[in-house]
C-alpha cells in the first residue's frame, strides 16, 4: 500500500509538471491576493477591482464578453463544466484544480478569463460589504444620537454620499440589484 | 338603582368605545367592500389541489387570501383549467362564481371539434344553492353576483387575460355571434366586474412559449417541478386538475401529473394546431389575436403589475446566476441567482441544455407575419416578459400617479429582483410579498 501511495504521489507530480505546457504564458502579476502567477490580469479584471474613480470599463466588459462569446463551447457545456466547478469546490478543491478542470473541458483561454471574473467579483463583493458595513454605521450612531427629523435627514445624506464615494453610476445601479430592498417595492423606469 | 346607573354607563362607555375603534379601523375609510376573487395562471391550482402541506397557489407557505381575508374582505379564491383556453377558463370562471353548468358556447365548440370539444360536458357544474345541491355539486363562490353585487377580480399571470376575457363576453357577448342561448353570452352584464388587477400578466404574450420546443413533455415536467416546489413530490400522489372535461379527458380521482400526461398525450387537444388551448394564447401571435377581440371595457378599473427578475449580462459582478451563464453579454438579459430554479434554464441567453436555442433573455423574431419581438422583450420574470405586463398592446395605457381612471390600464409598476412565483408569495417571507396585496386593497377599496 505505502509503494502504490508513493507511485500516485509521483504521477501526479510528473502530470502537475507537464500540464502548465497548455496553459499561457506565465506572468507575474502584482497586487492580486490568492491568484494564479500564470494568469494575467486584463484590463476588465482590473477595473473591476478598482474603486469607483478608476472603474469606468464598461465598453472593456463587453468586449470581454465578446471575446468569451466567440470562443468555441456550447452554452450547455459551460453550464456543465460550472456544475462541475461547484462540486469540486464542495468538495474541497483547490483553484489549481478549478483551473485544470476547466482547461481540460474547454481551453486554457477561457479557464483564465473564468479564474479573472472570479477574482473580480470577490473583490466586488469585498467592496459591498464593506460599503454596508460603513452604511450600517451611520444609521447605528443616528439610533445611538437625538434620532429626530433633522439627525435622521443628515445620516441619509451622509449614506449617499457614502454610496457615491464608493461606487460609480454604472455600479450603483448593481448595487441595487444585489442589495434588494425589504420591502416590495414598485418601479415604473 | 345605584347599580342600574353602573350599567348603563358602562353601557355607554363601551359604545363610545366600540365608536371610536370603528373610525379607527381602515375599512371605515374604503369607499366599497365588494367580494375579491382572485384567479390563477397557468399550471396554476385551486384551493382543493395539492392538499397536504398546506401550500396555496396564493401565498405558498403564506397565505394572501387569508390575509385579506383578515382586514375584513370577503375574498374567493378560484380554480380553472391549468392548461385551457382563456375562453375556456372564462367559461368556467363565470359558472363557477356565479352557479350553473358551463357552457363553452355552440360556435366555439364546434370550431374546436375536431380537437374533441364538448360544448357542455359533465363535471364542470356548481351549485347556485348550497340547500338545494341534489347533485352535490361544488358550491358557487358568490351567486349573488350581478350589477348591484360587484367584483374585484385579481389575477395572476394567464388570469388576467382570462379575466379581461370574461369581461369581454359578459359586457358584449361572443364575437363569433349566437352561441346557443349560454347565460354567459347574451351580453349587457355592465357593471358586474368593479375592478380587474392583473399581476405579471403575458398581455401580450409570452416568448417562453416560442423557446420551448417541446410544449407536451415541458408541461409535464413544469407541473411535476411545481408539485416538488409544493413539498408534495415522492410517493405521495398529491391531486393536480387538468379540468379538461371539455375535450373528453377526464381525471381519474388518483391520477398522478405523470400518468394522466402519459394517458392523454396523443389525444387532439394537445396538438400545436388546437388553438382552444393554453399554449396557443400564451404566445405573442396568440395574445395578439385574443386582443383582436377583447378590449379594455369602459366600465372597469384596470390596473397592471410587471416583475423582473433578470439583469442586463455583465462581465462580472452582477447578481446573476454564473453556472448557467458564466459568460455574458451586455446586449442580453441573464437569470437572477435568486429567480426559482425551473425556470432559470429558459430565462437567460440560452436554453440550457439545448443546442443553442436562444432563451427569453436574447429571443428576438422578425417574420413580418407574426408579432414582431426585439431587445425590449428581453428582460423577464422567468415566465413573462415584464414588457408584455403593462397593457394589452394597442389598448389604453397610463401610468398610475395615485388616481385611477376607468376605461384604461392603470399600471402601478413592476417589482424588480421578483421572480414569476415570488409576486405570489412562493419561497418568500410575509413580509416580501403581503404589501404587494395591501397596495392592490388599497387602491380597489377606496374606488
């Protein structure tokens, strides 16, 4: 038992070894937490992970989005591949194994772009709750205050210009949508 | 002596009491209080089905007719065919409110013959009089309706052209003419219908119908995910009505969603060609053909509720759901992460799975001879297009501003991140789905 251990802890060096031949070139890309050396940031994936001044990419985006979409893999193949993405990651594993799973379904390409909007929408999502966190604040030091009219008019000032401050138009209107109100309310845009 | 003055001023200190909570109470205030009844959509149930576990096609695991109910409205909850016609679904809504024996009409009847249907078939009467029932038949919901005794209906989805239908009949009879001396089309009932409320409503039409290939076998499974959704799958054997007895098929009391789908799927009624049919009215070149014919009455408050539970595609960051579309286009519309599960695979780009058959968030249809449909149909609730909520095309439209006119289409709005099931209360807190109910009360009750 310990030799077939030792042989499968070996294959899988040697399998390790030879897979970074079919993904790109490696490049070392600074500031990014938890990434691949290999892959390397666009400019989408940049701004997304901006703050609000430098954040306005959304002709880059689509882009993106386009180059994505010409690539050859079907919708259903996709959706797949992600279902099997998410069981992976239940089960435990690794981005490296995100990666391979993903270039080996489809190509290094795309499992690169996939890996990039990953790391952009952690980064966006670190970015909202830190921004309701600070929201959340305000309206607790309003609570803690006189609480009357004036104080309470002030405390939503100071939230917009929170919100303004922290994202820009085109992701205020996201930001909507991933914080939905409590109550039902109507829209007539 | 001493104790009778007691008495009597605590006579009075109780009737001043009671005084002051009735100017209290909102109902003082509404200008009417006449019956609601509330009409499902398709594949929708009425109160008798998927008994169990207490699930309601109005509410889910909450309950919006009780609800009502408890502000001291008089509120009936309906029940029609899941997958008929809106003539056939009029049909049964006017019997069953009012009492008596549907009838679907002589001409109506014999247009859809060779689809097997019956103009009075057996199973599809309710009783008038609860005291003289000899047949024991269901109960009518309200047979003092008439023009002294007003409605308010309120509609979901497929509902609200059921209900516009059944206006349309009631005030102007059918337009095919004489359909043999039917209660329901002799014309001139003005004034019966106070308000109609019509939520997420496929006005005109739906292109989930044109992304399903497979109508027969979708149906069976849209059903069968419903039950689930019911807390009613597995081994139980939950009672789901066709009401189909108007084409000669016939439930048997037992009959799973499965078997009687199995049991019927080669009969007439479920061809593509049978326009006397769900399917066909639910489609943009249906819709528009059933709007050829019913208009907006000048009699009724209309009003209208849209819901959205797509977003525009992004390359990151939005509150879709990446594993059916992990990547997107700004052009095309995508299912939120949040919008209920069977339906998310349809509501996007593309159907998932299918060879890139384009979904309702990216279908668009140029043939001359049909509904045309462009970029504005993308966005959707999982089922609807929120575009085709607003107002039956070509028909009086206004956005509602706190006043109500009659004779139009009153439309309140739409509720974003509202999936098709979320504006009826499905998989949603009391509190997400109450004041959409409370709003329509306010309005109707104050007409």
């Amino acid at each position: 038992m310990p030799h077939a251990c030792a042989g499968a802890a070996v294959l899988a060096v040697l399998l390790y070894a030879a897979w970074p031949a079919a993904a790109p070139e490696r490049t070392a890309v600074v500031d990014h937490d938890n990434y691949f050396a290999f892959v390397k940031a666009t400019p989408v994936a940049a701004a997304a992970r901006a703050p609000a001044a430098a954040a306005a990419a959304g002709t880059q985006r689509d882009a993106a989005a386009n180059n994505a979409a010409d690539l050859p893999a079907s919708p259903t193949a996709l959706a797949h591949m992600e279902a099997e993405v998410q069981t992976l990651r239940q089960q435990g594993a690794d981005e490296q194994a995100v990666y391979r799973l993903r270039a080996h379904r489809v190509n290094a390409q795309m499992a690169a772009q996939l890996a990039e909007r990953e790391q952009a929408e952690t980064a966006w999502q670190r970015r909202v709750q830190a921004y309701r966190a600070e929201r959340d604040l305000l309206a607790t030091s309003s609570r803690d205050g006189s609480g009357d009219a004036t104080g309470n008019a002030d405390v939503q000032a100071a939230q917009v210009r929170l919100r303004a401050q922290r994202f820009t138009p085109d992701e205020q209107a996201r930001l909507d949508a991933s914080l939905p109100p409590a109550q039902p309310q109507l829209r007539l845009d | 002596m001493m104790r009778r003055i007691v008495v009597q001023a605590a006579g009075h200190v109780a009737q001043l009491t009671i005084a002051a909570a009735c100017l209290a109470m909102p109902q003082a205030q509404a200008a009417n209080n006449f019956p609601v009844v509330m009409v499902h959509g398709f594949l929708g149930f009425g109160t008798d089905e998927l008994q169990g576990t207490g699930f309601l096609y109005w509410g889910g695991t909450n309950d919006i007719a009780g609800h009502l109910s408890g502000a001291n409205h008089q509120v009936y909850v309906a029940g029609v065919g899941p997958v008929s016609s809106n003539w056939d679904r009029a049909v049964e809504l006017y019997y069953q409110i009012k009492g008596g024996c549907a009838d679907y009409g002589a001409k109506h009847t014999a247009a859809y013959a060779a689809f097997g249907a019956i103009q009075t078939p057996a199973g599809k009467c309710w009783a008038a009089d609860p005291n003289n029932n000899p047949n024991h038949y269901p109960v009518a919901l309200y047979p003092a309706w008439d023009a002294n005794h007003p409605i308010h209906l309120i509609s979901h989805s497929q509902g609200g052209q059921t209900v516009r239908t059944l206006i349309q009949l009631m005030e102007n009879g059918s337009p095919n003419g004489n359909e043999g001396g039917g209660d329901l089309y002799t014309g001139g009932k003005v004034g019966w219908v106070k308000s109609a409320t019509t939520i997420s409503t496929p006005h005109n039409g739906t292109t989930l119908r044109d992304v399903i290939v497979d109508y027969v076998p979708k149906v069976s499974e849209l059903a069968g995910q419903i039950v689930q959704v019911a807390g009613l799958g597995g081994s139980t054997n939950p009672v789901y009505k066709f009401r189909l007895e108007q084409f000669g098929l016939a439930q048997g009391p037992a009959e799973s969603i499965s078997d009687f789908i199995s049991r019927t799927q080669g009969a007439p009624f479920w061809q593509l060609a049978n326009h006397d049919s769900a399917q066909w009215d639910l489609g943009p070149d249906g819709a528009r053909e059933l709007n050829s014919w019913v208009r907006t009455s000048p009699n009724v408050y209309y009003y209208s509720i849209g819901s959205d539970a797509t977003e525009q595609g992004s390359w990151c960051c939005n509150g879709t759901d990446r594993i059916i579309a992990p990547f997107q286009s700004s052009s095309y519309q995508y299912a939120r992460d949040d919008m209920i599960f069977f339906t998310k695979n349809t509501a996007g780009e593309w159907v998932v799975p299918s060879i890139l058959q384009r979904g309702m968030g990216s279908y668009t249809q140029t043939d001359p001879s049909r509904v045309l449909i462009d970029s504005s149909w993308f966005a959707n609730d999982g089922v609807v297009n929120t575009v085709s909520m607003k107002a039956p095309a070509g028909q009086p439209v206004r956005n509602y501003n706190g006043s109500s006119v009659r004779g139009t289409w009153n439309y309140l709005g739409y509720y974003s991140t509202y999936d098709h099931f979320d504006v009826i209360g499905w998989l949603q807190p009391a509190s997400g789905v109450y004041p959409i109910y409370d709003n329509i009360a306010g309005i109707i009750f104050g007409l």
